[in-house]
C-alpha cells in the first residue's frame, strides 16, 4: 500500500491559532473513547511494546495516537478518517518530558516522526529503551534457549511435589499464610480472611471453590459461598468464609483474644513469617490438583533455604526507605527489599540472575534483565491467587501500592506451559509478544457483532519499531530517529526550538510515586548490570522528581518542566498533555505551572484514561474514567481578550456541558468525578488567558462552591436526560 504523506510541519505553521485539527471543538474524543475503551481490556495485547516492564502510568496507544494525527494535521482534517490511513510526519520532531512506559514515542515513531524521550527514573528509561531498541529475534530465542538448558532444570527441581502412586509432578503455585503469635497466649494465629483459598474468577457460573480445614489442613470442595462445612478429612465443622483475620485485626481461635495485626507486628520488630499449607499440582495429562501439603514438600523448601545460605551475594541487601509509598509495609517490618520474597523465591531468582549476567551482549543482557525485572512483579510473597478463568496470579501492584498480603501465592518461577507470570511464559506472553508487534503493528477499529462493540486489528498502516538509540542530541542530529535520556526534563540538552510539538502525560501530585516502587525493580536491575550509567545512584528517587505531595512544590516543579519545554518548543509548536484528578487544587496547580511557563490552554478534550480493569478504578466511589486531553500554546505568539470573570464559570459549564452531552450520546456514563474534571478543564482553559495570576486565584477560591454546583447539576442533567431521552430535557438549564 503507497503511504499518504501529510505535508511538512514547516508549511504547517500558520499565523491563525486555530491551525491545528485538535484545537478544534470536533475533535473526536467520543469516538476515539470508544476506540480505547477497546484497546483498555486486553492493553498487554493490543500494545504490548508498552507493557513488557510494569509501569504505573500507561496511557492508552490509541488516545495518543490520535492526539499525534491531531497535533500534526491542519484544521478541518477527518482525524478517524487519518487515523486509518498509512500516515507519515515526515520530519516532525516530538518531545515527551515524561515518558513513562513510552507511549508518546512509540506512537511517534510508528507514524514515521522522530522522537525524543526523557524520564527522571532510570526503570521507565530502562523499559522503554529495552521496548523500543534494535533486537534480533533469532538471537533473542538463541539465548532463552541457552539460558533454559542451563538454569531451568535447577529451578524446576524446586517446584515438583511427589504424588501418591510416588511419581513427581510439576507444581503451578503454592499457598500460603501469614501466621502471628497471639499476643496472650503465645498459640500461632493463621492470618487467614477466609479459609477459601481457591475459586473460579466467576463464581457465580462457576461455584466449586477450595477450603482449607483449619483443625487438619485437609483440601476440601466446596461452593464459593459456603459457610457451614464439615472436613472431609477429620469430620469437623467450620465456617469456610471466615478466618480469624477480619480488616485490621485478628481473633485468636485458641484464647479469643482479639488484636491488632500491625501493631503486633510492630511490637515484635520482625517481618511476618509465613506457613505453606497447599500446592496446585500439574499432573501429567495436563489436568490440575489442589493437594494439602506434605513432608515432600517442606523438606524440598529447606533444601532450598539451604542452598540459598551457601550462595555469596544471592541477591540484592538494600534497605527500604521510607516514603508515603513504603511506610505501609515498614510497618510490617519489611526492612529490606529482599524481605518480599521466601527463601526459594530468592534462590532461583538468584539463579536466574546470575546467568543474565553472564550474557556477553550487552543489549541481550539489557533485555533479558527487562524479562526478569518484569518476572518479579508475579514472584513475591507480595503477589496472590485471582483463580481459575484467568490469569491466575494476582501481581503484588494490582492495587498500585505496596500492599501486605495475608495469604501470598508463591508461582512456579520458570513456569510450565500452564503458568502464569513465570519467566517462561513472560518472555512468550510480553517479550516475543513486543518484538512482533514492532516488527508488524496494528490499530484497533471498532466493529460490532450482535449489538456489542469488538475490535478488529488493521495492519499495513504504521511504521515497523526498532531502532538504535541515540544518546545524544548530537547523535539524533546525525540522523537516528530515536533519542532516550535518563534525567530532570527542566534540565536538558535539546536546542532552543528544535522540537515540532511536546506530547505527554506528567504524573499527578498526590497519587502513586512512582520512584518509591519502582525501587523495587530497580534494586534488581542494578544487582545483575552492576553500579554504573544509569543505574549508579542509590535509587530511582529524585529530588527533581514531579511528583509531590504538596501543591506548590508540585506546581514549581512541573513549570520547570514546562519553561524547560516552552524553550525547546518551535514558536507555533503545540504542548499537549493529558491529566485528570477530583481534587480542585490539583486543577489550580497545573493552571500555575502551565501559565507560569509562559503557555496558554487553547482546547481541551475529555477522552477515555487508564486501564478498565485497574484495580484502584474499581474501588472507587466515584473513579475517574477518562483524562482530559489539554492543547496549549505559547501566550506571546498569540492574541485573545482577556475573560469577563463574572461570565467564565456559566461559559465553561455550557462548553463542558456539551462535551458531557457528546460523550453520553456515545453510550459512556460518567461519574461526579468525570463531570467534575470536564468543567475544571473548560474553567483554566478560560482563566489561563488572564493577564493577573493573582486576581485568577482569589477568584477560584471564592468561587470554588459555585464550580461544585455547576458539577453537581451537569452530573444529574446527565442521568435525566439518561432517562427521558435528550429531546425532553433541552430546555433543562444548569442553574
């Protein structure tokens, strides 16, 4: 297929502000929500070049795809017509000062752009850099191949259990428990929940569940929702939907006694000890077996905490520091990164790690680091069982946070053909997964088949990934289409305008840090590359990080950033990010920083966010399920009055209104909290045109309740025209 080319950006820089397709108020955000609502549910699928390492922030390909075509095509432009056509932005240099797992760059590039990526943290460099290079995929399977034949048969040995007839089978997982002295009297408490263990994803259709007996450890049968049950193993009653542990404290089943369970972790100074009670056993002709637990395999456990104690420097000893991300499991005395992992999981991590190392070429040894960088996510005594119907083990960051786990699931580390999250089936499921997405992408575009929307893959329209990467400006000028550099974007070394447009997604300022997790990878990568680039500091934390707590350092810090981008940017370059947050400070921050650095908002453009099946989204009361898409430009390269004060809270309200209106005539129903960030948007798009910072904070202050209202009303106008259908309600107003 012969590519259609846009033209060069160079004739693309007009006088008008309105120049661009997704300055205007048709850009099609309700269609291309539709679009990521797809692409959300299976993301380690439809873009897996962004999901080969964990990362906390993964905006979705296809919104910033879109935002590229948007950015880069003139006014008027049909962008869902362009977005499924072989574009190429010949030329067109994009910059993304906080790239994250990559997004921005690897939609760049497939559209034929240049890109230039920076991060502070050392793990997204790291991941992308991996994600995004040159790799052969003959001597990527070469060396899996070599690595099996050295280390995996020491590791399997490890997870095999012996059945009655005494024949040997894998094990997939075993379970386990955090157990705790009772406080009084001394009698070891299992800290179970629920003594259901095991159950299928969708009980409902699929009711059978496992129960552990907790008079003698039996395995039994069970339905999910079972209570009253007697053991099949010593005829003994009990609740199987009730453990002694419940939210924040435990019952003692032996004395009573109820106490709490950090505290008493607290008070004992020790990380928690754990008891292995179960096992999921492969058997031969490929059916599965839950099985109590045996002297087989506890002695087979001691033999590996044995063999860990003979091994020099095993693995990383770095101390966990603390942080609003790490407090939690400091209070469990988790004092050190390697507490997260039992004995056996260290040993063949080790194992693992040691051979990595071994690697000659430095660019398979970088990538294979990635694959076992990645392999720990599943490999803790942090990650647990989601059960049968699905992948089966629940990573230990499904709740973004480093969250104890009472019952902790220990997989099968170089895995079977039947594992989840094992070494083995990551390199299939993540890293061939992205070399053949790079070698032959894809798009998304919605069809329907009986009423429900499906997506269905469309090839030929993108460039092929791969690419040496630059590690210079210098090199980049030479011609490489890659650039990717580890450091503080207020401070870079990127000419003053030489960059077309500025696309990206800077972190939130009181959610997930990400450098106090990602320490958790990064203690790893630097225990097997060794002390030197960009993995020679401590940590991943920085003190020019974003992110922060409160909102004025928070604001600062990213209007350095934005100054740093503003100097970098050409004269009628675009700034386009995506944000959302409830919070109406967190709005007047980015307003400060954005106008501080000398930008104007002139669009704003809800569009679906995150992840549907992320766990903290779930949990909400009211989530947030889309990002806004804000579209800025340099104040000094334009002319536009300054807003009436009295009139920007009904105009913004209208706009968002509409907005509103446009997404919920798509199908998509919105929470408080997306209604609220609508009109936050439509509100500092307005005021970031006002020549007195000042007079535009006291008047959000003061004016904040009516802002509420406005939110409040849009959000029941929303489920009454739901209801009556928008021919009824056109006359209802927002006031």
């Amino acid at each position: 297929m012969k590519s259609r080319r846009l033209t060069t950006l160079h004739s693309l820089r007009p006088v008008d502000p309105a120049s661009r397709a997704i300055e205007e108020a048709s850009f099609p955000f309700e269609h291309i929500s539709e679009l990521a609502q797809l692409e959300s549910w299976r993301k380690e699928i439809n873009r897996p070049i962004y999901h080969m390492h964990k990362w906390w922030a993964q905006r979705l390909g296809s919104v910033f795809r879109a935002i590229l075509l948007g950015v880069l095509a003139p006014k008027q432009s049909n962008v869902l017509d362009l977005f499924y056509e072989p574009i190429r932005l010949n030329g067109a240099v994009i910059f993304d000062p906080f790239m994250g797992s990559g997004t921005t760059i690897g939609e760049a590039l497939k559209l034929g752009a240049r890109a230039i990526g920076r991060d502070i943290n050392p793990v997204a460099h790291f991941a992308v850099r991996n994600a995004l290079g040159t790799h052969l995929r003959s001597k990527v399977i070469e060396t899996f191949k070599a690595i099996e034949r050295d280390v995996a048969p020491t590791i399997r040995r490890y997870y095999q259990a012996r059945m009655p007839a005494g024949t040997t089978t894998d094990v997939l997982y075993y379970f386990w428990v955090k157990v705790l002295p009772c406080p009084r009297c001394q009698r070891t408490v299992d800290l179970f929940p629920s003594y259901i263990f095991a159950q299928h994803a969708y009980p409902a259709r699929n009711p059978e569940a496992r129960a552990v007996c907790p008079h003698c450890g039996a395995i039994n049968t069970v339905r999910y929702d079972a209570e009253k049950v007697t053991c099949l193993g010593c005829q003994k009653p009990f609740n199987a939907n009730t453990g002694p542990a419940k939210r924040t404290k435990a019952a003692c089943p032996a004395c009573g006694h109820i106490f709490p369970i950090a505290r008493t972790f607290q008070a004992r100074g020790e990380h928690p000890d754990h008891r292995l009670y179960a096992k999921l056993t492969l058997k031969p002709d490929g059916s599965k077996e839950y099985l109590a637990v045996d002297d087989y395999d506890l002695a087979l456990y001691h033999e590996a905490s044995a063999a860990l104690k003979r091994r020099k420097d095993a693995y990383p000893v770095v101390p966990i520091e603390p942080g609003y991300n790490t407090d939690q499991v400091l209070n469990y005395c988790y004092k050190y990164w390697h507490h997260m992992f039992n004995d056996r999981q260290l040993l063949c991590l080790s194992l693992l790690a040691e051979r990595i190392r071994a690697i000659p070429d430095d660019r398979m040894r970088d990538l294979f680091t990635c694959l076992f960088s990645g392999t720990l996510e599943f490999n803790n005594m942090f990650a647990s069982f989601k059960g049968e119907g699905t992948g089966a083990v629940r990573h230990m960051f499904s709740h973004h946070i480093l969250k104890p786990e009472r019952t902790p699931l220990e997989a099968n580390i170089w895995g079977t053909p039947k594992s989840s999250g094992a070494f083995c089936t990551l390199f299939e499921s993540r890293l061939l997964r992205a070399l053949d997405y790079c070698q032959n992408p894809f798009e998304l575009r919605v069809t329907h088949k009986n009423g429900k929307a499906v997506g269905e893959k469309v090839y030929g329209l993108s460039s092929s990934l791969g690419h040496d990467v630059a590690h210079t400006f210098v090199e980049f000028e030479g011609g490489k289409a890659l650039y990717l550099s580890c450091g503080d974007s207020a401070k870079t070394d990127l000419p003053s305008e030489s960059v077309d447009a500025v696309i990206t997604d800077p972190p939130f300022f009181d959610n997930v840090y990400y450098s106090q997790l990602a320490d958790f990878f990064y203690v790893w990568q630097q225990h097997i590359l060794g002390k030197n680039g960009n993995h020679a500091v401590a940590t991943t934390r920085s003190p020019g990080e974003v992110q922060h707590g409160d909102p004025k350092t928070f604001s600062e810090r990213l209007r350095r950033v934005w100054l740093e981008c503003h100097r970098v940017l050409r004269p009628d370059g675009l700034l386009v990010f995506t944000y959302h947050h409830s919070r109406p400070e967190a709005w007047r921050s980015m307003l400060e920083a954005t106008v501080g650095a000398g930008f104007a908002i002139v669009a704003v453009h809800p569009v679906k966010a995150e992840m549907s099946v992320a766990a903290p989204k779930h949990q909400a009361k009211e989530p947030i399920d889309l990002d806004i898409i804000l579209v800025c430009r340099k104040r000094g390269s334009l002319l536009q009055k300054a807003p009436d004060l009295a009139h920007v809270i009904p105009n913004a309200a209208c706009e968002a209104s509409e907005q509103l209106a446009r997404l919920n005539h798509a199908g998509r129903s919105l929470s408080l909290n997306d209604v609220r960030a609508i009109l936050n948007a439509q509100l500092i798009k307005r005021l970031s045109w006002h020549p007195s910072p000042a007079q535009v904070f006291r008047f959000l202050q003061l004016h904040q309740p009516s802002v509420e209202t406005a939110t409040g009303c849009m959000y029941q106008r929303q489920h009454i025209t739901r209801r009556l259908g928008t021919a009824q309600t056109t006359q209802l107003t927002l006031w």
